[in-house]
C-alpha cells in the first residue's frame, strides 16, 4: 500500500472504546451538518438488561440503515458474539458508499487478522480518499505492521480530530465517507 491520502490514527486504552465510539458519531454527525456528504457506519451500543454484553448495531451514513452485527448468544456466553455475515454486509454497503470520501473506522480484531473493513481502507487509500481510523493500543502494533508510517497519530480529543478533518477534506472537497466498526 503506498500512502496518496492523508491518514490518521486515534490511539486509545481498552476501557475507552466507548468514547471513541461517541467521537466518531460525533464527528460524523458534525461533518453532515457542514455538508459534508457521508458514507460509511458509526457504532450504536445498546445494552441488554442483565447481560454483560452490549447489541452492536452499525448506522450506515449513507441510508441511515441500522445493521446488527452482534449475536445474542444467551446471558452466560463469553468470546466474541460477532454475527460476522451482518458484519461483511456493512463492510459492502461502506465499499459501495466509498466513492470520493474519506474512511473513518475502527481498526479492530478483523482488521488485526486481515478481514473487516481493511480491504476497504486500503482501496480507499489507493484512491487518494482520506482515512481515519480509532485504534485500541494493543491493535496499535497491528496497524503499524501493516501500514507502516502511514497513518499519523491522533489523541482522543474531538477538537483535534476535527481540525484533521477540516485540514485533510478541505483538500478533498465537500465528500467524506465514515465507518466505526466493532472492535470486537
């Protein structure tokens, strides 16, 4: 892969995945308001009364459709309750959605193992479109392997990952595509 876009990476601990997940919908939902034509899915977790799992759903930003990709395999499950075809079904419709923005995603266990929305971070790359992804530190070293020094860092701060925005789609135009996938 050989950088042509501009890419960032926000870095943060385990325990915090759920901010991370409310700055991207928050970003996302803030570049709509400046007109910003978006494609992709943020993360929506909604809790199941006592179970100790959260329902992952994704709400592409395109159609505004709602796609679960997690299982509910019962309240005494453990390991991961992906409902993986639900999860390749969001990673098409961002593919599809792709054209002329920019990616903004997790890159979590899939992408870790080569799977997930990779493929559509490296063709959207490929294709000069801007990609910022969330990252867990322990992924981190995953996405160094792969990408190499592509991708700058970002701290977990919506002030600064909106200035990156505003600096990187200002070159781009008015198109900026987004995703937040499970980091499951």
């Amino acid at each position: 892969m050989t950088q042509s876009a501009p890419a960032a990476a926000i870095v943060y601990p385990t325990p915090r995945g759920q901010h991370v997940d409310a700055l991207l919908a928050d970003v996302a939902s803030w570049l709509r308001t400046l007109g910003y034509r978006l494609a992709g899915s943020v993360q929506v977790n909604d809790a199941k009364p006592g179970r100790r799992r959260t329902n992952i759903t994704l709400r592409d930003l395109g159609s505004g459709m709602l796609i679960r990709i997690s299982e509910d395999r019962g309240r005494g499950a453990r390991g991961c309750h992906l409902d993986y075809a639900s999860f390749v079904s969001a990673v098409e419709l961002t593919a599809r959605g792709l054209e002329g923005g920019a990616v903004v995603n997790k890159f979590g266990k899939r992408e870790v193992e080569g799977g997930g929305y990779r493929c559509v971070i490296e063709h959207a790359m490929e294709c000069c479109i801007p990609v910022l992804v969330a990252v867990r530190l322990e992924h981190e070293p995953a996405l160094r392997a792969y990408a190499g020094a592509l991708f700058g860092a970002l701290p977990l701060d919506i002030a600064q990952v909106r200035t990156w925005c505003l600096r990187v789609v200002g070159r781009k135009g008015r198109s900026f595509a987004a995703s937040v996938t499970s980091s499951a």
